[in-house]
C-alpha cells in the first residue's frame, strides 16, 4: 500500500514536473517573440532622445548608457521648451500628421465600405463574366497586388496631371482606395462565408429585404472582421510612401514623406528621423490597442487567415 502511494506521488510529481516546463517554455517562447516584436519600437523611441555620439555608439539603456536628450523631438518643434514658441517645424509636421490622418481615414472607410458590399455580392450571388465565375473575380482582385507600384508611376502620373489631382488629398484618398481594396474584399469575402445563409432567409421570411437583411442581420455579424480589415488597410495607407512621395509635393504629402527627407549634407539626422518615426507609429499603436477585441474576434471567425 505504502509503495503504491510512493508511485502516486511520484506519477503525480512528473505530471507535474511536465505541467510546469511546458508552461515555462510556452510563455518564454512569447516572451522572446513579444521583445523581439517591441525592439523595434524601443529602440525608435530611446533613439529620439539621443545624441550623435549615442547613436553612433549604439546606447540603449536610458540613464545607463546615456543620459536621455530631446533633441530628436526639439527638431521637429516637440519638445517641452520648443511648444512655449511658435515653431515653422512644428507647423510643417502637424500639416503632415493632418495629411495622414484624412488620407489614411478616408481612403480605409471607403475602402471598406465598396469591399464589403463587392464581398457580400461574391459571396450570396454567382456572376458570371465571360469565362469569369465568382472565384476567378475574386483572384482578379487579389492579383492586383501583385504588380509592382513602380509600373503603376507613370500611367498614374499622366493621369493625375490630366484630372488636376497632382498633390491634392482627393487624389491620394482615390489611389489609396483602389490599393488596398482587393485585400479589404478578399478578407471580408471569406468573413461573409462563415455566416450561415439560412439567417438572411429568415430575415426575408420576416418581410425584410436584401438590404434589410444585410444591414440588420448580417452587417452586425461581420462587424469584427469589417473592423479588421479597416485596420490592416489603415496600416497600409498610413505608412504608405511612393506614391505620396511621387504625385504630392507641397500641399498634401504625408509623415512617411518627411521622415524619408530626414537627410542632409551632414548625414541622416537619426534622432530627428526616430521622433518623427515614433510620432507616426504612436496612432497605429493607440488605435490597435483600442480595437484588440475586435481583431480577434474577425480573426476568429475568419476573418483573416
């Protein structure tokens, strides 16, 4: 009896053993990914308040390597002392950051909006379109991704200074809108496929119509992976640069612009470029923090795979 508690124990004692290793090793794998996904940031953000010689020497740790400096935020007119005057840098950076944030914001709702509605017609209705079914319809949007932008330069160039739309927010919304829209369908075409049809069905039943159905019933459903694929296309479009870069000059270039134009006769500005750096990267962060349930939720259900 004594010997069969003894293997018990120790039966128990290895379970546990093994309980507590896989444990320590799943969170160390996370917590290795997590420092290695977060550098990139720190080290952006320590940057900002360095000196030369601390970029140059690599300095990491804050009141260890170096004393901590707001020049990096003083040259874009940031800093505590530099927000008690008027600043033509800061003025130029808010331009900028407001350029982005209608750009951004705009051209994702729209996005989102057209992919959504050509995302729930791929998905209930079967077209047909020459030898194109739904399925070749959808690849076609999706290919689209696969051309380089640089081949794009030229026509949209030509173009843009036919209609007038060189260096004008409109311009920028309308091109980000096409760029990100065949993701913004794809997403949302395999969101609306997850939802049984047999709800819309006894929508109908109850006297509402297609778009009764649609905006009552499903739209609510889908609002997780709708709010996905407006965050992945925010992303894309706020951080975009070579077509802000190429067909905007004066009035409506974007933050990524003036980061790249961080550079001078004397070299790269780091610290200067990691300010501006951080301060573009600083909304995205807020927002996906805010919006973190909704992306798993469309994540889970399918949004994004």
């Amino acid at each position: 009896m004594t010997q069969q508690i003894f293997r018990d124990h120790e039966t128990d004692l290895a379970h546990r053993a093994k309980w507590w290793s896989s444990r320590i090793a799943i969170y160390g794998a996370l917590i290795l990914w997590a420092v290695i996904c977060l550098f990139p940031i720190y080290w952006t953000l320590t940057t900002s308040f360095k000196l030369a010689p601390d970029v140059m020497k690599g300095n990491m740790i804050p009141w260890v390597d170096f004393t901590p400096q707001w020049k990096g935020w003083e040259a874009i007119g940031m800093s505590p002392e530099a927000l008690q005057r008027d600043s033509t840098v800061r003025a130029e950076f808010l331009k900028r950051f407001t350029n982005s944030t209608v750009i951004a914001l705009s051209a994702s709702t729209l996005a989102v909006l057209l992919g959504s509605l050509a995302a729930y017609g791929l998905s209930r209705f079967q077209y047909r379109f020459g030898f194109m079914k739904n399925d070749d319809i959808s690849f076609f949007f999706l290919s689209q991704l696969i051309l380089p932008p640089v081949v794009l330069a030229l026509p949209f160039l030509v173009l843009y200074k036919e209609l007038a739309l060189l260096d004008t927010r409109i311009g920028l919304i309308l091109l980000y809108t096409l760029t990100v829209l065949p993701i913004v369908i794809w997403i949302m075409k395999d969101q609306f496929s997850t939802i049984p049809t047999e709800l819309e069905e006894a929508a109908m039943v109850d006297g509402l119509g297609i778009w009764g159905a649609f905006f009552t019933i499903i739209l609510p459903i889908a609002l997780p992976g709708m709010v996905a694929a407006f965050i992945l296309s925010l992303v894309l479009t706020w951080n975009e640069y070579f077509f802000a870069a190429l067909l905007t000059s004066t009035h409506a270039n974007t933050l990524p612009v003036m980061v790249a134009s961080q550079t001078g006769s004397q070299g790269i500005s780091w610290w200067s470029m990691a300010a501006l750096s951080f301060a573009a990267i600083l909304p995205l962060i807020i927002i996906g923090v805010l919006l973190e349930r909704f992306i798993i939720k469309g994540m889970a259900a399918g949004a994004v795979k």
